[in-house]
C-alpha cells in the first residue's frame, strides 16, 4: 500500500491544507478585532457617561445657597418666577447694590413684569435693570458680564435654577473670568429636586438632568477650548 499522507496534506496546487485553514482562520478572526476593540471603547465611554450623570445629580441635589450672600450685584436668569423673586428677595434684603434680570422677553414691559412678580415699585424703578439681548445661557453671561463690567462690579450673585447652576457657572466664568461669581442655586419651582437617586428614578427629573449634563458637557468642552488659548485675567479683588 503507498503513503496516503502526503496527498491528504497537500491540495491539488500542491498547497498545505494545513496552511489554507489556518490562513482562512486567521482571516476570519482578523476582522473581528477592530470590531471587539470598538465594542469595548463604546461601553467604557458609556460607563463614564452613565458615572458623569450621576456625579452631576449628586452635586445637583448637594448644592445648597448661601444664607446670606453679599455681592455688588445680582444676576438672574429668566426661565422661571421662582428665580426671579429669589432674587429679588436678596436685593430687598441689602445683599448688592443691583440686580440685572437678563433674557427678558422684548414683548415684555418693565411694569408688567414688575406687576407679574408683584415687586416693590420702589426697589424695583431703583435698582433693577432689564437685559433683552440675551436668547440662551451663553447669551446671558454675555450680557451680564457687559452690565457688570458698565458698572464697575466686582462680585456677583447668579441667580438659576439648582439644575441650570453648574453650566451657568462655567458660561459665567468665561465670559467674566475677572469677577468672582456666587452661587445661589434655586429648588423652587424646579422640576429637580429630592436626592440624586430620585432625580435618576424620575422621568420627568431624569429628562431634565439628562438633557442638562448633556448641555453641561458642551460648554465644558468650549470653556477648556477657550481657556487653552486665551490671555489669562487675575480675579479682581473686593
């Protein structure tokens, strides 16, 4: 009887049949990696979303107003009365000299607003000013900075919602990175409160939060954009 081996090993080009599946199984399993290796990036970016959302919701729920905070001025954002009138509480009670509410609605006059929020007519005819410009976030840190600037102010209370705060704070600090900004987050009226664990548990809470960190990220992303090229400004002293 011959050896069958060396035809069984080889195909009819005389090629190992070792070799050809091998080649073939390799080539099979090359392609996969890339897709693993992308696979893989895809959840550990989700998992750091997932963890920056609930770090977010903690610091939502955590941050608490001064007591009595004192400033030059006061700064808040239109988007809800309740914020309003938190402010104007703080000017009635002698913590600045003046309060900008900025983003108010150009069909908006100043008596009707002040007649909405039920406001002293005379604090109101002497130390509030109005902003119309300003059409979102960044809008408002721009306007606000030029008021503040216009007035020679060092310091300022912002004045917005607990769960709008942390990006307000960042449009505030690169449009004014001169001034020292306090924050005096707002809970009433907001549909985020309680813990973070009942904002994430929500669904009215989660969409808010959610589509708020998501703005937050931006305006991170734009502030270290900003900052990696700008001149640097010290703080102003009070």
């Amino acid at each position: 009887m011959g050896d069958d081996r060396g035809f069984h090993g080889r195909d009819m080009n005389g090629n190992s049949q070792a070799g050809t599946q091998s080649s073939v199984a390799n080539s099979s399993r090359g392609p996969r990696r890339p897709a693993v290796v992308f696979v893989c990036l895809a959840l550990i970016l989700l998992l750091a979303l997932a963890g920056g959302l609930g770090a977010f919701a903690v610091k939502i729920a955590h941050d608490e107003p001064q007591a009595a905070p004192q400033a030059d001025g006061i700064v808040v954002l239109t988007g809800g009365a309740a914020r309003i009138s938190e402010a104007l509480k703080l000017l009635g009670n002698g913590s600045a000299k003046r309060l900008l509410i900025t983003g108010v609605n150009v069909a908006t006059s100043r008596e009707a607003l002040r007649s909405e929020l039920d406001a002293s007519k005379q604090l109101f005819d002497c130390c509030v000013d109005l902003g119309r410009q300003a059409v979102n976030t960044e809008g408002n840190a721009a306007e606000a900075a030029a008021w503040v600037r216009n007035q020679h102010f060092t310091s300022v209370i912002l004045v917005t919602s607990n769960y709008h705060m942390p990006r307000s704070l960042i449009e505030f600090q690169r449009y004014l990175p001169e001034a020292r900004v306090i924050a005096y987050p707002v809970k009433a009226g907001s549909p985020v409160t309680g813990s973070a664990v009942e904002m994430l548990t929500n669904s009215v809470a989660l969409r808010v939060v959610a589509t708020e960190y998501a703005k937050y990220l931006v305006a991170l992303a734009r502030k270290i954009a900003w900052d990696s090229w700008r001149v640097p400004v010290a703080p102003a002293q009070s």
